[in-house]
C-alpha cells in the first residue's frame, strides 16, 4: 500500500465505515476475510519488491553497457560491424566478404518510421552504409537510454498508469465513465476528447473533486499551483475541446466505491486513468498518444467493434508489443454487431497476429462489451450487461493483483530483447573480428620475408643505377676536354678562309674570327651531341629497370634535343667580344721567319764556297774596300741619301706587311682567342659544364627509380605498421566485445530469474 494512500485513508472521517468494516462486510459475498485479502496483499507486495529490485539491478546494469557501447561507436577509428545490412558481411580490412547468421533484432530494429512496414524498407535500411547504421545506432541508443531512465522511474513509482486509447469514436469516454461509476467525461457521437486526461483518486487532492488544467510549456506540479488552473469538475465537458489552452487535464474524482471493487480507491496502489485523444483524429495527436505509451504501464485498447483494427491501430499495437507483451483489449459496442461469434474470430485473429502474448491469454485480456448497455440499469436482463462487469473484474485483477505481469512484465519483456539483441551485436562482431583477425595474422607473416627480400634486390639495382651515371658523367666530361683543348690547339692552323686582298683586309680578319667561332662551336656541338648519346644510352638503361620493377609506372618520354639549347653559346660568345685592331694585321715579331732566313743563306754560302773559287776572291775584296765604302757614307751624301732610304725602307716593310697579312692575321687572332680561353680555362669549365648538365638530367630519372624505391618500401613499412597497428586495434576490439559479451550473459541471467506467474517469454 502506498504511503499517500495510507495517509489519505488515516484522514477519513470517523463516523464514515471504514475500508475494512466493508471488506468484512463483503466477506459472505466474496468467499474471502479481510485477513486472507491482507495476506494475499502482502504475498504479492513481497514478490513484487523481489522482482523490481532484480529489474531495477538489471536496468542500471544495461545503461553503463550501453553506455560503454555507444562511446566505442562514437570513437573515432573504432570496428564495428552493423547488424543491419545484408547477410553478406564485408571484412574491415580486406574486400572480402562472408556470410554470417545475421542476428534478429528485437528492440534495437533501425527502421524508417516506426517499424520497415515491408520488405522493400528493410532492403532500403539494409542498403544503407555502415556509417548510416553508427549514426542510427547513436540517435537509438540515446532513445534506449531515455527509456531505460523511464522504465527505472515506472518501476519505482508505486503507482501505476492506465493509458485507455483506440481508435477514433471508439468510446474511450464512455469506457472511462464506466470505469469510475460517474459521468465526467462529455459522451458523443463526434470526437470528444481532444486534451489528454489524467483521472485519479480524489484522496491526492483533499477528497475535493476538481479539475487542474496544465498550459501548454507548463510541467504539472501539485504543489505549484502556477502550473496549473483549477476548474471545477462541471467544465471538465467544456475544457476537453480546448487544445489551444491546455496540454493536459488533471481530473480529481471520489467514486463512492469501496477498496474492493473502486479501480482507483482500491487500497493496494495509485491508480490513474488516462483518457487519450483517438489515433487517427490527426498526425500529432496519433504521435502525441505513440510517445504517452511508453511511459504507461498498462494499455487499455478500445476496438470498435464494427470497425475491427484499423491501420493506426494496427501500428499502434506493434509498437506498444515490442516492450508489453500483455495487451488489455476491449471491443466496445458489441451490441450492435448481429453475427457476433463471427465477429470474435475475425478480431481474435487479428490479435493473434498483432499480439500473440495477448491472445494466448485472451480469455482475461480481450472482452467483447458495450459501455452504452452497461451505463443503462434498466438493461440488465441483456446478454451483453454483465460483460461489462466481468471484464472490469478482469481489469482490476490485471492491474492490482496481477501488477508483475501490468507493470513489470513490460519491464522485463524490453529488458530481456535488449539484453538479447547487444547480445547478439556482440556475437556479430566477434564472428566477423575472428575472421578479420586470421586475415591479418596472415597478411603480416606474408608481408616481412617480401620486404626483406624486395629491399635487398632493390638496393642493389639502385646501387647499379647510381654507378653507370658517374661512369657516363665521367667519360662525358673527358671526352669533351679532349675534343676542346685539341680544337683550341689547332686554332692558328686554321686556314679555310680565302684572302681577298688587301682593300678587304679587314673584312678577312671578321670572316677568320667568326670562322674559328664557328670551328669551336661545331667541336662543342660535337661534344655535346656525344653527351646526348651517352646520357639517352644511361636514361634507357635506367627507364628499362624502372618498367622491369615498377610495370605499372608512368615513365615520361626522355627528350635529349632539349639538352644544351642555347648554352653553347653563352659559353664562347664573351671570348669573341673583340674588335680588330692594327696590330692584329702585323706580326713583327721575326725570329722564326729570320732564323728560317739565316739558315737559308748559311746553306747558300756553304754551297758557293764550295762550288765558286771567286767567291773568296769577292771576300777578300770586301775586307779591302770596305772601310772607304762606309767612310763615303759619313759624308754629306749620306745625309742626302738617308730620306730616301727611309722611304724605300718604309715601302718595304708596308710591302712586307701586306704580304704577310694572310700569315699574320690569323696567327693573331688565334692567339688572342687561345689566351683568352686558356686565361678562363675554357676547356676545363665547359667539359665540366657539359658533365655537370649530363648529371642532372641523369639525375631525373635516377632520382624517380630511387623515389620509386623509396616509396615502395615507405608503403611496404607503412602496410606492415599499419597492419600491425590495424592488429592491434582489432584485438583491443575483440577483447571489448567479449568482455561486454560476458557480462550481458551475466545481465541476462539474473533478468531471466524474474519469474512472473502467466508471462512466458517469447523471444
């Protein structure tokens, strides 16, 4: 009994017959004393207590599992195999994919609305991407939450709520009127009640009969009175129709009944009725009274019987069984149906099929009444009228005496299909991480040897690769210091210019400049195109070693015209900067064409000497006359003479110098340009040039075999540490899994030890 019904029956009036003169006084009538009621009472209350505290263990224990899972989904690079796609399940790490038993889901059902009503939705969720099924998953398992913290309040709350739903006019009102024996509710044949109504005993409220109605973005407190408006119990017919005004009506109401027969007076818990809006007056109402179920502990559903099951209904009752499995069913209006037994089959089939739970108990579960002819005294001799009575029996016994099965049988019913299905989650992805697991152990002892081995025969190609460039390079640059220094040695023979006389000397001096220009240019083409040669030779080679070992590489097409373009050029250019000058048109210096001279006139003498015996004769004659001969030239003839000696002197040697034009100019030029060359080593840098841009272009493909090498064995480490680490995370993984595995074996065990008298579990 709960303590503000204790408190309540203290506060009744003394002269008034107490509860227990009336059971006493019943006691004839009902086979049973006010002792054996209490003790009956007090049995169930033990075994009530018993059990809630088995469920309210097991609810803790389901929301730290929960919690614990729902962190691990939502941390980042966690495995988590969806149980919601198809039977073929695709491996974390590999392409491959295996079949597995796919695990029913009882609570955790990810559907589009409330449920997939066909299998083309279901085909859709199962289609839906792994990280569809995680993000579901966390919006559902917030939902599980929330509802856990509901049925963990439901479970110790002592009273218990009625929801009294149905269709729309299905008479809900009227059944709610019946019920408290008073016509509170307005009865019609249009939709009545549009406000939810909540009717309880008026011992909460001083025994006063009265209505508070609750605004809308108000939380009903009793004790507030700012959360809500009184009214008295004669505007309750007025204040159902203003959905406007108030989001929800509490009704206070004494029925005048005693504990034995009053549903909400009945000395055992706090009841209250909850009178809904129909389902299909309208889409919010519909969704309004789907989210008031779950917060109910008993669903009292009115059918109308010349109606049957409607499709809201029919949807409704779906979601209601995945966590109740004991439905109360009342077909109302029984008395206007003719064929009334067919009638009964036509909807005890439909249970069956909605509720089978219900309809294996459907002798206490499901009555066929009229609440119209149970209203009217005068009816009493009508088949029909004592149903009421039988069925409000069976209410009450479902609700008070049998309150394991109205309000913890629900609890138990979700907490084992919750248990079931992480379950069945953890089973899942322990399968599919044995699998994953025996993949990679693989995967990581095929991976070493190969590295190692792969490793080794590349370096050595690359080793190979780097050899053959500096062995190119090298025979490049000395050939080209050869092919140079030999081209610059033979500058002053250089004869293939035709001298065109004196007038056009100059002209002769350009054309041999630019002609040895050109000569060296021609020697360092040549140089040049013996280093394109080599360097194509060496690239081939390296590119034929790159097909060999990358055959699925890009290799770009190697152009060896582009190499050296313009560069010669520059290099020989600044050398030829000069302009001509006189003195590159004389070469006074005569020592090699006067010692050629005096060895010809020594040779000359010697043959005369030898031929003529009056050359010493001639000899002698000189020696005798010579001193008067150049005595004659101190004398004043000399002076007179010596202009035009001067002259013809200066005519011969002008003579000499245009005759050796030919000789000089070149010789002069040549020099020049060699000293030039040799005083900036030419040779040295230019072979060293080509050698150094041989390098690099061979150092472009070089570089792509050992960046190719280099990324291979980056992705071959990158594979293995990464497959070390995926190891790692799987193993971690499946450890998680196991260990949630065992302690929800452990959950489910002790949440099956809740043994309820007629609720056998289904799943």
């Amino acid at each position: 009994m709960s303590e503000k019904t204790s408190q309540s029956l203290k506060k009744q009036d003394a002269s008034s017959v107490s509860e227990d003169d009336k059971l006493n006084n019943q006691e004839g009538v009902n086979g049973m004393s006010i002792q054996n009621y209490k003790d009956e009472t007090n049995r169930q209350q033990f075994e009530y207590n018993q059990n809630k505290n088995v469920l309210l263990r097991s609810i803790h224990v389901l929301q730290d599992l929960l919690s614990e899972l729902n962190e691990y989904v939502t941390m980042q690079g966690c495995i988590f195999h969806s149980v919601w796609g198809s039977e073929r399940t695709k491996s974390t790490f590999s392409n491959e994919t295996f079949e597995l038993d796919v695990p029913k889901m009882n609570i955790l059902t990810l559907d589009l609305a409330l449920h997939a009503k066909s299998e083309a939705d279901e085909l859709i969720i199962g289609r839906l991407g792994s990280e569809a099924h995680e993000s579901l998953l966390k919006v559902y398992f917030e939902k599980v939450n929330r509802h856990l913290f509901s049925l963990y309040s439901r479970v110790e709350d002592t009273s218990s709520k009625v929801l009294i739903t149905g269709d729309l006019n299905a008479g809900k009102s009227t059944l709610c009127n019946a019920l408290v024996h008073r016509d509170i509710l307005p009865e019609d044949q249009q939709p009545c009640t549009e406000v939810f109504c909540e009717v309880l005993d008026a011992e909460f409220n001083d025994k006063k009969d009265c209505v508070h109605a609750v605004p809308h973005g108000k939380t009903y407190s009793f004790t507030d009175s700012s959360t809500y408006v009184i009214f008295p119990i004669e505007d309750l017919k007025r204040l159902v129709y203003e959905t406007e005004n108030w989001s929800m009506l509490k009704v206070y109401i004494d029925d005048g009944r005693p504990a034995y027969e009053s549903l909400l007076h009945n000395g055992i818990t706090d009841i209250a009725l909850i009178d809904a809006p129909g389902l299909n007056t309208d889409s919010m109402k519909t969704t309004s009274v789907f989210a008031c179920q779950e917060e109910i502990d008993v669903v009292v559903f009115v059918v109308n019987a010349e109606n049957h099951f409607t499709l809201s209904a029919t949807e409704f009752l779906k979601n209601a069984s995945t966590e109740k499995s004991h439905i109360f069913i009342i077909i109302n209006k029984f008395d206007n149906i003719r064929d009334k037994e067919r009638c009964k089959r036509l909807i005890l089939d439909q249970i069956q099929n909605l509720s089978p739970e219900t309809y294996a108990d459907a002798k206490d579960l499901v009555h066929f009444v009229s609440c119209r002819v149970a209203a009217d005294s005068s009816q009493k001799d009508n088949p029909i009228y004592p149903l009421f009575y039988q069925m409000e029996n069976s209410l009450r016994t479902f609700v008070l005496e049998n309150r394991s099965k109205s309000k913890l049988a629900p609890v138990r019913k979700y907490l084992v299909g919750l248990l079931l299905d992480l379950t069945g989650i953890c089973d899942y992805n322990l399968k599919c991480m044995d699998k994953d697991l025996s993949y990679l152990h693989n995967k990581i002892s095929d991976l070493s040897p190969r590295f190692r081995s792969s490793k080794h025969q590349e370096s050595q190609v690359s080793q190979k690769a780097e050899a053959l460039v500096e062995s190119t390079v090298q025979s490049i640059t000395q050939h080209a210091h050869v092919q140079l220094e030999t081209a610059i040695e033979h500058l002053n023979s250089f004869s293939s210019v035709k001298y065109s006389g004196f007038l056009f000397a100059y002209n002769y001096g350009v054309s041999v400049r630019n002609a040895m220009q050109q000569y060296l240019e021609e020697t360092l083409l040549e140089s040049e195109e013996f280093a394109r040669r080599r360097t194509s030779e060496t690239v081939q080679y390296i590119q034929e070693n790159m097909k060999e070992n990358f055959s699925d590489a890009l290799i770009p097409v190697f152009r060896s015209h582009q190499m050296f373009v313009r560069r010669h050029q520059l290099q020989l250019q600044k050398h030829f900067r000069f302009e001509l000058g006189i003195l590159d048109f004389i070469d006074l210096d005569l020592t090699e064409r006067l010692g050629t001279w005096s060895a010809s006139v020594s040779t000359i003498l010697l043959v005369l000497g030898k031929t003529t015996p009056s050359f010493t004769v001639f000899t002698s004659l000189v020696e005798k006359f010579g001193l008067s001969f150049f005595d004659f030239f101190k004398t004043r003839t000399l002076q007179n003479l010596l202009i035009p000696v001067l002259g013809l002197t200066g005519i011969a040697v002008f003579a000499y110098v245009v005759y050796d034009i030919p000789r000089a100019l070149p010789l002069k030029i040549s020099e020049k340009i060699k000293n030039s060359l040799r005083e900036t080593e030419f040779s040295h840098n230019t072979s060293l040039w080509i050698g150094t841009e041989s390098r690099k272009v061979l150092n472009v493909p070089l570089n792509d075999l050992r960046k190719m090498f280099q990324h291979r064995w980056d992705e071959q480490k990158e594979t293995i540490a990464s497959t070390e680490n995926e190891l790692r995370i799987c193993q971690r993984a499946h450890k998680f899994f196991a260990e949630m595995n065992k302690r929800l074996q452990q959950a489910q065990r002790k949440t099956l030890t809740v043994h309820l008298e007629g609720c056998e579990m289904k799943y």
